[in-house]
C-alpha cells in the first residue's frame, strides 16, 4: 500500500465545528486520521483539548479552537488563529448544530433564535471567513470542500420540531445553491442528510414527553454511530476533485 492509500487525506487542512462531541468529534478523529491537519471547534474547550491530545497521541495533527459559531467575532477569531498555525484550510466540515424541539404554540422564540443562529447564520459565518481559502486552494488545482450537515429532517414533517426542520431545509437549500456559485470554481459542496444518530443531540431539550418520545424512536429504530457518518464525510472528500457527492442522505436501515 502506498501513503496516498494509507493517508488518502495527507496534505488537507481541515476545520471541523461541533468537534466537542458526536458527528463532529468522530469526523476530525477520523480525517486525522486519514491525514489531515484538523482545527477542533465548538465551545467546550476541555473537550476540544482532550480530542487533540487524543489525536496526537495516535499520530496526527490537531489543533484545538474553542469558539462559538453564533459569534462573528468569535469565529473571525479562530479563523485568524487557524491560519496562524496551519495556514489556509481546504476542508469545512459544519457539523456545529443544534435541536431544539417544542411545540409552536409555547412561543419558544429563544430556542428559534438558538437554533437559526446556530444551524443556518453559524454555516454562514464559517462560510464566509474560508471562502477565501477553499477557492485559493481549488485555484491551486487542490481539493477544496465545504461539508454541512444537514438532516433528513429537511424532507420530513414532525410535530414540535417545526423550526429544527425549518433550519435544516434552509442549511439543504443553502448547500445546493453555494454548489451554484462554488461549483464552477472547482469548490466541493456536499450535503449530508443523517436520520437518527446516538450523539448527544437529544440532550438539549427540556421537555420531558418530547426527549421520552425521542428515547423511543431510537429504541425502536436503532441509531447511526456518529463513527458512521463520520466515514461517508471522509469518503466524499477523498474523493478525485472532479467528483462532487453534492446531496447524501444516509438513514438507519430501518427508519423510514
Ligand atoms: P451533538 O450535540 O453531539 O453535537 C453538536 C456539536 O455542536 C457539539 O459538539 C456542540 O459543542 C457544538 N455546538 C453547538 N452549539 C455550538 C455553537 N454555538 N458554537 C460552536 N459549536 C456548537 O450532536 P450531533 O453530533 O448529532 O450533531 C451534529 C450535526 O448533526 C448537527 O448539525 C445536527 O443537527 C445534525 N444531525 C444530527 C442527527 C442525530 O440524530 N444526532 C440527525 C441529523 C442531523 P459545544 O456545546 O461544546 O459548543
């Protein structure tokens, strides 16, 4: 086996939000892993400490950023600190994210907030400060992606979880039009669409019945492992640059 086979991901500069925990810890464990430099962002920095010295420990390259993506500032911040220790980033992966169920009528405008501030603005924040960076790479003729994690809850109605959806049609409508304008510049935009996956997403929400109801459908159906989702991220960007997996839902066998 040559190294392009062993490290297809040597190389890369890759950003990784919502490392902390769940999809987002398991996509930069694993991009490190494949070879690439990953920046761990969120906003526990003990976590984020703990991911890096776990990486390095394993041979790869980590750098943790704590930062918190509803923060203009905080995220021009890292990004100024990324490019200090890494240089230019060619690899977005948003996976920052949150959800935030319940039902309209309890006018919960405070979780609305949280959530499109979090799921669709954060996307935009990050978008904005390495849009530079992913076409200076493709303009190099390198790999450049941007990776969202969206949800199959942009397809899908369900009671109380109306602005969760609403967020997430938004950040799959988003990644399909940024492909408009990214595409023809050889930028890769992927959007990832997983059903139900055991993170720690469920743990946010304060209402009882609704986090029961939730603890029901995973027994019931069986939930990805973020490991899982980690490798479909790892596998569309390693992927020659001319080949785009734009839209990718990826469900448990038996959700349907
Ligand atoms: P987790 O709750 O485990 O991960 C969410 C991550 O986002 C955490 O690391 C959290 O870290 C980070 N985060 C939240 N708010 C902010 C913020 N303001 N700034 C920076 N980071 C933030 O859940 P998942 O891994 O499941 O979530 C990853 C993505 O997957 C989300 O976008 C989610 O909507 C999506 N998704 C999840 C599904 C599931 O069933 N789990 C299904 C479909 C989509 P910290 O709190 O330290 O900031």
């Amino acid at each position: 086996m040559n190294t392009a086979d062993a490290l297809p991901l040597a190389g890369r500069t890759a950003i990784v939000t919502g490392a902390a925990s769940g999809m987002g810890a398991a996509t930069a464990r694993l991009l490190a892993a494949r070879g690439a430099r990953v920046a761990l962002l969120a906003r526990r920095a003990e976590r984020l400490v703990d991911l890096a010295d776990e990486i390095e420990k394993d041979g790869g390259v980590a750098l943790a950023v704590p930062t918190d993506v509803t923060s203009t500032e905080s995220v021009a911040a890292a990004a100024a600190l990324i490019r200090d220790d890494f240089g230019p980033v060619d690899l977005v992966v948003n996976a920052a994210g949150t959800m935030l169920p319940n039902p309209i009528d309890d006018g919960r405008a405070d979780e609305w907030t949280r959530m499109i501030d979090t799921n669709v603005t954060g996307v935009l924040r990050l978008t904005k400060e390495f849009t530079p960076d992913l076409l200076a790479a493709a303009d190099a003729g390198r790999a450049a992606d941007l990776v969202n994690i969206s949800s199959i809850g942009a397809h899908v109605t369900f009671p109380n979880y109306a602005v969760y959806g609403a967020t997430k049609a938004a950040l799959t409508q988003l990644s399909a039009n940024l492909r408009t304008e990214f595409g023809p510049r050889n930028v890769r935009v992927t959007n990832i669409e997983p059903g139900l996956t055991d993170t720690e997403l469920g743990s946010h929400i304060d209402n009882a019945e609704l986090s029961g109801q939730l603890d029901q459908m995973f027994d019931l159906i069986g939930p990805l492992t973020a490991e899982e989702i980690a490798e479909v991220v790892a596998f569309a960007v390693a992927q020659p640059r001319h080949v785009n997996l734009r839209q990718i839902i990826v469900l448990p066998t038996r959700q349907a």
